[in-house]
C-alpha cells in the first residue's frame, strides 16, 4: 500500500514537471505564432500598396509542402497541415482585416 503511494505521488510529480515544461513551450509557441503573425501583416501591407490579392495559392502550397516534408513528428503529416493551414487561414484573415480597416469599409 504504502509502495503505491509513493509510485502516486512520484508519477504526479512527474506530470507536474512535464506539464510545467509544455507550459513555457506554449509560452514559446505563442510568441512564435505573434511573431509569425506580424511578419504576414507586413506582407500584407506590402500587398495593399501593390494592389496584390491577399490570398497566393501557391505561396500557401509551398508552405504546406515544407512544413510536410521537414516534419520529423510525431505529429503525423495531416495533422501538421492542418495546423498550418489554420495559421495560414488566420494570417490571411488579419491581412484582409486590416485592409478593410486602412481602407474604411
């Protein structure tokens, strides 16, 4: 009895490190994902003052084709598209948001 719960209390305490380092990285992730964020805003901006579209098919092809082959996983290769995509989606959203905004509508 008492065995098991040491075994307990030794593999909570093991949850809790592990927990506490997926934390800093979602912290990483995050300023990641901001930074990555602003990166395609100026983009944007650079594709407003040239009347570019927001969307480039085969910008996004290509990144999803990267991110595909240079995944080491173990996230499986629909998983990591999926997550791109999203990101992607996202990018393009704020991009045409703002274009909306700087030209008032």
């Amino acid at each position: 009895m008492a065995s098991s719960v040491a075994s307990k209390a030794s593999h909570t305490a093991q949850l809790a490190r592990i927990r506490r380092r997926i934390d800093r990285l979602d912290g990483r992730l995050l300023r990641l994902l901001n930074h990555r964020a602003s990166l395609a805003l100026e983009i944007g901006r650079i594709k407003d003052k040239q009347k570019w579209p927001v969307y480039d098919a085969s910008r996004e092809a290509f990144v999803l084709k990267h991110v595909k082959e240079t995944n080491p996983g173990p996230l499986s290769v629909h998983a990591v598209e999926h997550i791109f995509q999203a990101i992607l989606c996202e990018c393009r959203r704020r991009q045409r948001s703002r274009r909306r905004s700087a030209s008032g509508k």
